[in-house]
C-alpha cells in the first residue's frame, strides 16, 4: 500500500483529504506539528507528499528545498495561491506538481496515481 505524507495547517482541509486518500486505499499520515516538517517528512519516508504552501513558521517551499535535497520523494504542492509566480516558484525548487486551491477531487486523485505510478 502507497503512503501519503499530507502536510496542511487548515484542519479541515487535511483531514478531508485524508479521508479521501484512505477510501482511495492509500496509507495517510497527517502532519499537524510544523516545527520540524522536514524531520517528520524523512523519518517517514512516504511515497509522496502533499504540501501546503503557506504553513504557519516555515512555509511550503523551504520545506521543499530541504526535502528535494536529501530524496527524490514527488512532492505535490496544494495552495490557495494561483498566481502564475507561485506555481514557476514551486516547480522550480523541485515540486513535481502544484494544484491551485479549490481544486477538483477526481484532479487530485489522477495526479497522486500519475506521480505513484
């Protein structure tokens, strides 16, 4: 079984994609302590990561640098920021992917099948 590493600060929005990932038959981990993302995120060592961009503390595209230096991990980038400077921004540190906030459901589950694939 595939394991997500899911990294957002809006509870809801974690735990509803959680929810959704597991009824997908993927292993979820929820990350809700952001002091040391990058440490859970390795010690986890799941087959891809879904990251937030604007965390409380460090934000989304530190922690994918640091990330991207250490494992070739997919990192997908989910982010209420749409603007064009943001997307180029997370793509050029290393994301694999960046799907604006609101996204479609059925988006988010072809993307993390692509990416686990």
């Amino acid at each position: 079984m595939k394991h997500i590493a899911v990294v957002e600060d809006e509870a809801l929005m974690r735990e509803e994609l959680a929810d959704m990932l597991r009824r997908a038959d993927y292993a979820v981990t929820e990350i809700t302590d952001f002091a040391d993302v990058t440490g859970q995120l390795l010690a986890l060592a799941p087959d891809l990561v879904l990251l937030d961009v604007m965390m409380p503390g460090e934000d989304g595209f530190a922690v994918c640098r640091r990330i991207r230096s250490l494992t070739e991990v997919p990192i997908l980038f989910l982010s209420a920021r749409t603007d064009e400077a943001a997307v180029l921004e997370g793509l050029g540190i290393g994301a694999d992917d960046f799907l604006s906030k609101p996204f479609r459901v059925a988006e988010l589950r072809a993307r993390v099948a692509a990416h686990l694939r």
